[in-house]
C-alpha cells in the first residue's frame, strides 16, 4: 500500500471504507490507502480508544493510558488536540464524519473493520468446529498478526493491554499446532513450534506440542533434547521441575507410546450449564460484566464481580447467559459450580470438594490431588497461572467458602452469585458488587411472551401486565407461571392472572413440579438468626405499603432499637428486605415485595400464637 497525506481527497464521491490495524504496528487505511495519523500522542489516543471496542473512555481514562502518572499541567487540553488531530486526518482521507464521538466527559471511536475484532469472530467459530476447520479459521486469524501488537507505541497503560493480544496469538498458535496434530500434519506443526519455543522456553504446553511434533516426526532423539533444554530453562529461571503435562509427555516418548499424539494437549474444562431459555433484558448488568473484561491494566487484581439478590430474581440465569457470551474469549476453558450455598436437599459444599473437581477438570490425575485445602488452593493456582479460564461460583454461602476458589493469575474471570452481597470480597479481594434487581414492566411481558408465545399475550397484554406485577416481576414465579400456560392451552391468560389474585393462594399457584417461590424464601429464612426470623414473619402480620424502619421492628420484637437496627441489616443481607430511601428523618427505610410478605404471613400463622401475634401488632401501631 502507498502513504499518502491526509489531504488527498479528490474525486472521492463519497466516505470512503476505513480499516484499523492494531496486530502490528497502528495502522488506519481508508480507501485502501494508509494515511497518516499525528504525532505519538495521536497515535496513543487512537490506539486507547480502539482498546476500548466502542465503548466509551472518559478523558481521565486516556490520560493515564496515554500519558502516564505524571502528565503535564495542560494534558486536558492536549487530549483535545489529539482528538482533533485524528477526526481531521480521517475526515481529510474521506472517512464518513464521526467516526469519533464526544460523550459526556469522554470519546467512543466506531471502528467499522478492527483485525482484532476479526480475530475474535475467527477464533469464536474455530471452537467449535472440527480440527480441520478449526485449523484453518486459526491460521487465517494467526495472518492477520503483522508483528508486535501496537509496535512503536509505548503509552504506558497502552503496552499491558496490547499484551492481551500477544498472550492471545500465542495461545492461537499452540491451538493450531494442536489441531494440525490431530490431522497427521505433524512437520507442520513441528516448523511454527519450533521458533514459539526458541523464543518463549517457559511456555510448556509449546514445548510438549513441539515435541509431540517431532516424535511423530521419527525424531525421537530430537523430542527428547528438547524436553531437557526446556527442564533446565525451568529449572535455572525458576527453579521449578516440569509440569505434569511435559512430564507425561517426556514418558510417552521414552516408552514410544502410541498414544503420545495425546500427550501434552491441555485439557479445557467447559462446564457452563446450557443458558436458560427466553433470557430478556438486563442490559445495563450486562454492559457491567462486560467491563469486568476490560478494567484498567494498572489493577492487577484478578476480574471478579458478585451478583447478589433475592431468590428467584435471576442471578444464575445471568451470570451463566453472560458466561455463554463471553466464552470464547476464555480458550483455556470455563469452570462452572453449584456451591449450594442455600439448597433444601443438601449443605454446602466444602471448599475442598469443589477444588479436588476443579482439578481433575484442569487435568489433574486424582491420584495427584493432595489432601489439604491449601494444598489444592496452590495447585489450582498453580495451574491457572497462564491460562485464561472463566470461573463462575453459584448460588455462594459465604465469603469463606469462595476465598479458597479463586485464581492467582488475572488473566482468568470469575463470576459469584449468591443471595448475600459477600462484602469480604470486595473489601478484601477487589471483588465488584451488583445487586440484581427485578425485571422492568415491559421486560417481565417479554419474558411471558417468548415463552407462551407473543400472540398469546399480545391479546390480553392488561392480563399479562397483571401477571407481571403479581409475580413481582421476577424471573422464576415468571416463568413458573409461562411453564403452566404452556401446558394448559385451553386457559386464558385471564384465568392464569386471576388464580394469582387470591394473597392466600398466590404461592401455591407459583409451584411446578419441584420448583417453588415458597421453597427459595424458605432457603433464606431458614438461614436467618432467631431474632431475624421473629421480626420477619411479624413483619408479614402487617400491611406496609410505604415500607417500614426500625421503631418498627423494634415495637413488633418487643426489643431495644439498636437491636432491632441489626436485625434490618440481617433481613436485607438475606435479601428478603429490600432497602428504599431514607425518610425525612434521615433513618434507613425498608420494604417487603409482595410475594416474600406472603410468605412471612405463612410463616407468623404457622409459628405465632394467636395472642403473639395480637400483641406484636398492637405495640407496633
């Protein structure tokens, strides 16, 4: 391709197609023709934004990535000098106008055509299609790498994000070479190996592909050398013996073992349950896990978010449809558990039960899983360590029973649901917090329709809008709900809202087959201190539609106001008290969603005597 100034526009009809390169050197072609692009701080503020993926940087963003920790008195001004420099150049070569937006305090940068995004599409089809598709899908992604990732740019923040794509090439390349094994294509494989090798000694899964390579090369003598040049790198830089892999591959190769062309091939766990079905909405905690992959690369904390929030609100749903998403971007595998941290049928499980899975899952033999809990936290840290996996840790107890499971290396993810928002993780472990809310009005008759079907509900939308509201619109009395008008469909959906209407009834309508609302509150009220539960099922006595505070519960548990304070907290940590505004008087407020006040209306006519029940609601009017 010829350069040519950022002035040649003549005879251009109309925007011409622009192409970004981030694989090498930066390079932006419009036209098919390269253009120039500023200086180095231009470059810098293009090659953030492109980083960014067409999401929004704030200014503040690209001055650390740009210019540093130091940046100089004037940097505000500069950042907008360098956005008018790059907008003027593209306009100049006749890119379509706006390219780059200003938002708020920040820009966002569309990129029509970004190699980096085209590689991601290649690599996302290559996992799941057989070896000899794969192979090819990955040696056209493996072209698309021109050199060094954003060579020549050496913003500060800029060059640890461009290593993302490095480690991704690399990992590409190993890939491929696994496959082009499978294929008999071995001296294929053996002739890219070879250099990856040369260049990166400690990466041992290249080091046991390339051997692999060359045994079935009939290079046995050649497979060996290369095992002991590789046992002494690791042995003198890090002072560590070979893993497992090399090591059974070194074995194989001694004994001439036909099943060598296995040996040495990582094992990729993908674990993630099938999505659920009808998902709709949640698009701002979406866009918020999204984040999760694209924080800062001066925090070096390992990517976690906590999704917490009452039963049946949808926590697992989302966190597994987002894991689903994002799985290609997690070759190395996804490790999936339920910790039952609230489950009527068995308790929770132990932290080492999980790991002793988890490692077997990483390709651990048994045999070799130690016995103590630290020791299978090092061992699974230790495996992690240059992988990319996503972890997702359901339906979590504790802070306590999650610690134990996460990765060293922050090239992995992990996803936590539980019904508490696990603060010891935040606090301590750089954890990200979100609460997970209800589903809007429009959101819950989506969900309604795309299960009993849009014409249904399109008929009697005021019916479904009922239904909405009398399921608090949350996802599983939603879909208890759709499950029954399926199966009945002679029933209006007239019928269905007015079987829910009776208070009394409601909870037992939302039960289909062994899944229930009453059976999820009953999880959380069971886990509830004595106190806890006698303030929630007297709060079921009372009709509180404004909402409620802690004279409240402190006049209904006959108890001194700090304790009662406590127990509020207790109540929203269980997620069967929600927390609204303050009142004028600046004290914490509380509310009840409908359902779960029905079911502590269950629980005081079960467990209160009637003159309790008379008494508690006497003190608290």
């Amino acid at each position: 391709m010829s350069t040519t100034s950022g002035n040649d526009t003549h005879g251009q009809a109309g925007p011409q197609e622009v192409c970004f390169s981030i694989l090498g050197p930066l390079e932006v072609t419009v036209g098919g023709r390269v253009i120039h692009l500023g200086g180095p701080r231009a470059r810098g503020t293009l090659a953030a934004l492109l980083l960014a993926e067409s999401r929004i940087v704030p200014a503040e963003r690209l001055v650390d990535q740009v210019w540093g920790q130091d940046p100089p008195p004037s940097v505000r001004n500069q950042v907008i000098i360098a956005v008018s420099v790059l907008r003027r150049a593209l306009h100049a070569a006749g890119a379509e106008p706006g390219l780059i937006e200003t938002v708020g305090a920040g820009y966002r940068l569309r990129a029509p055509h970004l190699d980096a995004r085209q590689v991601e599409a290649d690599l996302a089809l290559a996992r799941q299609a057989p070896p000899q598709q794969a192979a090819a899908l990955m040696r056209g992604a493996l072209d698309l790498w021109r050199g060094r990732v954003l060579a020549g740019i050496d913003g500060p923040g800029l060059r640890a994000a461009a290593e993302h794509w490095e480690e991704l090439r690399l990992t590409t390349l190993e890939d491929w070479a696994d496959n082009e094994l499978q294929l008999g294509r071995h001296q294929d494989a053996a002739r890219e190996l070879g250099p990856l090798v040369e260049e990166h000694p400690l990466r041992e899964r290249a080091r046991a592909l390339f051997m692999v390579a060359l045994h079935r090369s009939g290079r046995q003598a050649a497979a060996l050398e290369v095992y002991e040049q590789g046992r002494a790198v690791l042995v003198e830089e890090l002072g560590l013996e070979p893993g497992q892999a090399l090591r059974e591959t070194h074995r194989a190769i001694l004994r001439d073992d036909a099943t060598v062309r296995q040996a040495g091939v990582r094992t990729r766990p993908a674990q993630l349950p099938p999505p659920v079905s009808s998902f709709v909405g949640r698009r701002a905690e979406l866009k918020l896990l999204d984040a999760l992959l694209d924080r800062d690369d001066a925090d070096r904390q390992v990517p976690m978010c906590v999704l917490y929030g009452t039963a049946g609100v949808g926590k697992s749903g989302l966190a597994v449809w987002w894991a689903h998403q994002v799985a290609h971007r997690f070759p190395d595998g996804q490790l999936f558990v339920n910790l039952r941290g609230h489950d009527g049928q068995a308790p929770p499980l132990r932290p080492e039960a999980v790991l002793a899975r988890f490692l077997r899952a990483l390709g651990a033999p048994g045999e070799q899983v130690p016995p103590g809990l630290d020791e299978r936290t090092a061992l699974f840290r230790s495996l992690l360590q240059d992988r990319r996996v996503l972890i997702v840790l359901d339906n979590a107890a504790s802070t306590a029973q999650v610690r134990p499971l996460l990765p060293g290396a922050r090239s992995c993810c992990v996803v936590v649901t539980s019904r508490s928002p696990l603060g010891g993780l935040v606090a301590l472990d750089g954890a990200s917090s979100m609460a997970v809310g209800v589903l809007s009005t429009t959101e819950a008759e989506e969900l309604l329709a795309c299960m009993v079907g849009h014409e249904r509900i399109e008929r009697e939308r005021l019916a479904a809008r009922r239904i909405g509201a009398l399921c608090d619109r949350m996802p599983l009395p939603l879909r208890i709900v759709a499950a029954k008008l399926m199966s009945r469909s002679t029933w209006t959906v007239e019928r269905m809202a007015g079987r829910l209407e009776s208070e009394q009834g409601r909870l037992d309508e939302l039960t289909q087959d062994e899944v229930g609302v009453r059976g999820t509150f009953a999880l959380s009220y069971r886990g509830l201190s004595p106190s806890a539960k006698l303030a929630f099922r007297r709060l079921g006595l009372l009709d509180l539609p404004a909402g409620f505070d802690a004279w409240t519960v402190a006049a209904l548990t006959d108890t001194p106001l700090p304790a009662a304070a406590r127990v509020c907290e207790q109540l929203v940590d269980a997620q069967l008290v929600q927390p609204l505004d303050q009142d004028a008087g600046s004290q914490p407020w509380y509310g009840l969603r409908d359902l779960v006040r029905l079911f502590a209306w269950e629980r005081a006519q079960e467990e209160e005597t009637a003159e309790s029940a008379a008494q508690a609601v006497s003190r608290s009017k």
